[in-house]
C-alpha cells in the first residue's frame, strides 16, 4: 500500500520516497496509540466514571506499549542499530517526558474547562511532531548501517 502510494507522487518528491513511507508508517503508529488511548480513556472516564488522570495513565500505558512495538518493529525497524535495550530506554525516557507536558497540557486544559476529549486533540497534534523528531533521531537513530562506537547487540 505505501508503495502505491509514493509510486503516485510527482518525480520531484521521489528524493523523499523512504522518509514519506516512514512517516505515513509512524502516523499508523501514532494512530494505533490515539485510537486505542482514546477508547480505553472513554471506557475509564465516562463508563467507569473514573476521574480524567488514572483514566489517562491506564490508555497512555496501553496506548505506549502499542506504539513502541509498530514504530521499533515497522516504521524504523531499517534504522534500528542500537541495542534492544537502548532503544527501550530512550523510548522510555523521551516518553517520560512527554508524559509530563501531556499532563501538563491536558490538565491545565481541564482546568479552564475545556473537556479532555478536546485535550486529547490538541496534545495529539503538539505530540504528533515533537514524537517523530525525536524517534528518528535520538530512539531509534540512523547510524548507517554502524553500531554505536562500543555496543554490541
């Protein structure tokens, strides 16, 4: 399917063939994460009646296992020269503080009383840009086929 598509793109963006198939794979990823996130928050917030922070840690830790294994086994699995562990714990890390400014975010949304659901979108599209960058480039890293200087997988 990715292959379909790119092959439909104009001659001057062929340059970008891999970078686009790997972004339209990680958007998969991050759609899994949302989708997921968001059904498992909706059954927690509005059906449990739990309130919007536990509901947001059970579809985050849901969503974040999900995530981790589409973009490390799918979207950057040709870029992936680093030891299993490494890349667990830069996901892990990088997550971790995003978690922080997505709390911060939906909280201080929630706090002026806009709903999480709108929350969620709005974290979505900051996170959509702040993940990718990051996991290209420091979580799952090109290193041209090396290993880390000292690492053995």
């Amino acid at each position: 399917m990715f292959d379909w598509f790119t092959s439909q793109l104009p001659r001057s963006l062929a340059k970008w063939d891999k970078q686009i198939k790997q972004f339209a794979k990680y958007m998969a990823g991050g759609g899994l994460y949302f989708v997921v996130g968001y059904a498992v928050f909706a059954l927690c917030y509005s059906g449990f009646q739990w309130s919007w922070f536990p509901s947001k840690v059970v579809s985050d830790a849901i969503g974040w296992t999900l995530n981790y294994l589409v973009q490390r086994l799918w979207a950057f699995s040709d870029q992936v020269h680093l030891s299993e562990m490494q890349h667990a714990s830069r996901y892990v890390f990088i997550e971790s503080v995003g978690f922080v400014l997505d709390y911060l975010l939906i909280g201080g949304l929630y706090a002026i009383g806009i709903t999480p659901y709108i929350g969620f979108f709005i974290s979505a599209g900051f996170f959509t840009v702040w993940s990718w960058l990051w996991y290209k480039y420091w979580v799952f890293p090109e290193t041209n086929g090396q290993k880390a200087a000292g690492k053995q997988s």
